[in-house]
C-alpha cells in the first residue's frame, strides 16, 4: 500500500495541552506519527511518497479563509506582542451564551479581535490546541498529505493512507480546536466530490464525535458522514455527536451518529460498523474516506473503549469489502506503545491481509 508522510508534522513539536486549565502532558505529540511511520516501515509491503502541494484552495473549499490567515499569522503576532509563552492557546471564547437575547445580527456582525489573544478564542473551539512556531507549516503539511493520498486513488489506487498529523476530524469551517487545524478528511472528501462528480462518504472510526466533518457537509447531500464515537454526554467534543443529528436540507438523511457506552467491546463495536457500512455501500459513489483513529483503543489514556488490535484487522477487512476505493487518513490515538501494531493491523485488513 501506498503511504503518503511528510517530516513537516515534527515542526508542530507540542509538549503541553490544557486539561480543565492545568498544564498536562500533550497527547497529540509528534512521536505518535513517527512511531506509525517506524511500524509501517518495519513492517514492509508499504511504499512511501512525499506530499506535493496542493495550495490554498482546496482548504478555502471547506474553511474560512479567515482561519488560513489567522493560523498564518499567529506566531508571528505572539512574537511581535511580547507574549513570551512557550505555546499560545485561548481562555476566551465567543460562545454563543455571550450574544443570549441580543439579536443574531449582533453576533454575527462581531469584528475579529485585532489582538492575537483574542483572535485564537474567536478561531479556536476549545484549549487542548496548543499552537506553536511551526504549527501552521506542519498543518498544512497534512492537509497535502490528504490531497496527495486522494490524488494517489483517483490515479488508480484500491486504497492509500496518508499520515495526517496534526488530525483533523475536530476543525470546523472558522475553528480549530481537538488537536485539529485544518480538518484534512473534509476537505480530502470535498477534493474527490468535486474531481469525480461523485458523492462520497465519510467513515470516521476515531474515539471522539467529528464535529467539524458533520458541520461542514450538514447541509450537503453529496457527501455522507458516519460517525462511530463516544457518547457525547460523557465525552468530548461534549455539544455534537448525539444520534438525532442526521443533516438539514439537501443534507437531511446524511449525517449518522452511532454513539457508543464506556467499555465498548470488540463484538459490540463490530456491529456499529456493520451499521455504518450498510448506509455507505446504500448511496452511490466509488470512494470511501476514513478517518482513522486509534483512541478507541483498550489502552488509550483518554478514551474508554475496550477495543484490542485484533478487531482494527476485521474492521480493515470489512471496510474493504464494500468494494470501494479507500482514502484512509490518519486522526487521533495516544496509546503510543500499540499505535504501530493497531496501524499495521488495520492497513493490513484493508489491503487483503
Ligand atoms: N485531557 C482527536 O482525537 N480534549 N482529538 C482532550 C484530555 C480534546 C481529541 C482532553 C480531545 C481531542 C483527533
Ligand atoms: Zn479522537
């Protein structure tokens, strides 16, 4: 299989996130993609390419053009205002509680803030984020990496992976926020919708809801998002992933939420993707693009489904079955000492193995 990775992601070198306002850890580290490489390296039968660019706008076909800017612009901004901290992440939101029994065009017609303090709250969704000197490069980095993984099955390919890191399932059309800048799978499937004419589906298999996929194609009949995620009643992204979201509009019927209890076991979770793959393989199109998180993991330190790496081969194998050609692209998953096994087990399901 072809696999598609880019050094750039190194320059998004984070070590803290905020946890309810404490320093912690990161999660999202750089590591986690250079382990996923050394596993599929080691492992062999994967041949690795280099992103090409691919520009500006396939991104402004999903996002604001605004947030571009912003991500752009930010470190340059923390520089140059005497910020002296080590990353920049936001304490102030515009939530729409703010704007309660003002007009909507009150809101709406808000202008961004000019300091950078604000303009991370007024672009961001939430402070698990952390931006650095080399966050935006390494971000759109991988959004190449998604557009190089689509142009790779376009050009006859059953199924490629692209390495994404930083993710991207969490940003939505004006925010970044979920470790996730620029939302690499949206705008992967809006590439393939408007190369193809086709329509296209979405899998997302990560742990958390992706809120930011489901917002940008919610009213889009030509693009169907499945989700298989944790109960957004316990788990974040807390506000989006509930079943009775299923689209508006020309996107009525095009949105499916299946969330899962705590302690998801591998039978269980087997039957929510049989759910899925059936309302896929019910609408027409040639391409499936996976978001593909390894959070549900057994192990992993922010999540709590019990899943084992024998199930992520079956559900690589039951995905490939549909027939359709996969654009697989890589989001979330922080138990590092069995992210190379889980990857390589799931790669070597879809590729036949
Ligand atoms: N202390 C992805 O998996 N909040 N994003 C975590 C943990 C954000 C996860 C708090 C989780 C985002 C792509
Ligand atoms: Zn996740």
């Amino acid at each position: 299989m072809k696999v598609v990775y880019s050094p750039a992601h190194l320059g998004h070198d984070v070590t803290h996130e905020t946890y309810l306002g404490q320093p912690i850890p990161a999660h999202e580290v750089a590591e986690r993609a250079e382990i996923i490489r050394a596993a599929l390296q080691h492992d062999g039968g994967y041949s690795f390419h280099e992103p090409t660019e691919h520009g500006e706008d396939p991104i402004t076909a999903v996002h604001d053009p605004g947030l571009i800017r912003f991500l752009a612009e930010a470190w340059p901004a923390v520089q140059r205002e005497r910020l002296e901290r080590p990353y920049l992440v936001a304490d102030t939101y515009p939530t729409f509680r703010m704007f309660e029994g003002m007009s909507p065009g009150l809101a709406a017609g808000q202008p961004e803030p000019r300091s950078v303090a604000g303009r991370v709250g007024w672009w961001g969704l939430d402070t698990s984020n952390p931006l650095v000197e080399g966050t935006y490069q390494a971000a759109r980095a991988a959004v190449d990496v998604a557009l190089t993984t689509v142009d790779l099955v376009l050009a006859g390919e059953q199924a490629a992976y692209g390495l994404c890191r930083p993710p991207g399932h969490h940003a939505a059309r004006s925010m970044a926020g979920g470790y996730c800048f620029f939302n690499n799978a949206a705008i992967a499937a809006e590439a393939i919708v408007r190369a193809t004419g086709e329509r296209v589906a979405i899998l997302d298999v990560d742990y958390h809801h992706g809120n930011g996929s489901q917002q940008i194609f919610w009213r889009r009949g030509d693009v169907f998002y499945a989700s298989i995620h944790a109960d957004p009643a316990r788990q974040y992204p807390f506000f989006l992933g509930y079943a009775h979201e299923t689209g508006e509009g020309p996107g009525s019927g095009e949105n499916l939420n299946l969330p899962q209890q705590a302690g998801l076991s591998d039978e269980r979770y087997l039957v929510a993707v049989d759910r899925a793959l059936e309302a896929v393989v019910a609408r027409p199109g040639s391409v499936i693009v996976v978001s593909l998180g390894f959070d549900t993991y057994g192990q992993d330190p922010i999540g709590d489904f019990a899943l084992t790496t024998a199930v992520y081969a079956e559900v690589g194998r039951r995905v490939a079955a549909t027939g359709r050609r996969l654009v697989i692209l890589q989001e979330g998953g922080y138990y590092r000492p069995a992210l190379g096994q889980n990857t390589v087990a799931w790669l070597r399901g879809a590729d036949g193995g």
